[in-house]
C-alpha cells in the first residue's frame, strides 16, 4: 500500500524545517523505527524515523530543500 508521509510538527512553534539527509534512497527497505532522514530546525537537528516497515518510494522533498509541517516529503510501500 502506498502511503504519503508528511513532515511532522515536533514543537508548538515549529512551522518548517530543512531536510538535511536522507538514510535510504528509492528502493531500498527499512524497519519501523529505523532512521528515514535528518531534519533542521531554528533549534535542533533530528533524526526522523520511519512509522512503519516498508520501502521507499519516492523522495519528494530533496536533501536541502524547506518543507513546511505537514508537506509531503515521500512516498513509501508499506505493504511489507
């Protein structure tokens, strides 16, 4: 099943943030929980883990590129 995910809000504040890396390039596996990309906030730097099993897709949101909460930033199979 193709799912889309989308940036979450880690901060009452938070509005956007920049995707500093992705972990896993377009067809390759990953478990729950595993790290998918690296984010950067005014504050912080984070991991952001995968929510479900699966493989990705698609990157929609390319390393360097700001995304407001809730944009799309892949597309993954979670069927596996």
């Amino acid at each position: 099943m193709k799912v889309t995910l989308k940036l979450p809000m880690f901060g009452m504040n938070m509005e956007e943030a920049t995707i500093v890396k992705w972990h896993k390039a377009p067809g390759e596996a990953f478990s729950k929980g595993e790290p998918l990309y690296d984010i950067e906030t005014e504050k912080v730097t984070s991991e952001i883990e995968a929510p479900c099993a699966g493989t990705l897709l698609e990157v929609v949101a390319a390393s360097g590129r700001e995304v407001k909460v809730g944009d799309a930033v892949c597309v993954v199979d979670a069927s596996a």
